[in-house]
C-alpha cells in the first residue's frame, strides 16, 4: 500500500515528465517552422544571387529586342 505522500511524489513525477515532453514537442514544432524559413530565405538568396549575376545578360537582350522593335538603325 503507497501512502499519500507517494502518490503525490509520483503524481509529481508523473506531472513533470509530461510538461518535459510537450516541451520537447513545442520545440520540434519550432524547429520545423525555423528550419522551413531558413530554407525559404535560401531559396530566395540565391534566385537574387542568380538575377544578379546573370541579370545584365536579360537587360541587354531587352534592350536589343526594344530597338529591333523600335526600327532603330545602329551605324
């Protein structure tokens, strides 16, 4: 037979490991949303490294697209 006071002990016991693992779970949530906007902010980092990089090639196609519609006469 347990006395009252170990059943509180393991009510306690019983208790604190149930807050451990829904901190745990709260914190696996957190990192998936974490790990999810560091891939989008990668993603986004290297489509402008890429417009960046090769954005000067789309303008001057651009541009001679413009004056090839314009009629323009180059000399």
């Amino acid at each position: 037979m347990t006395t009252p006071e170990q059943e509180r002990a393991e009510q306690e016991r019983i208790g604190q490991n149930v807050r451990r693992t829904a901190g745990t779970h709260a914190l696996k949530k957190i990192r998936g949303i974490v790990d999810e906007d560091l891939n989008e902010e990668a993603w986004r980092a290297k489509l402008l490294h890429v417009f960046l990089r090769y954005g000067w090639i789309a303008l001057l196609l651009a541009a001679l697209l413009l004056v090839r519609f314009l009629n323009v006469k180059l000399a």
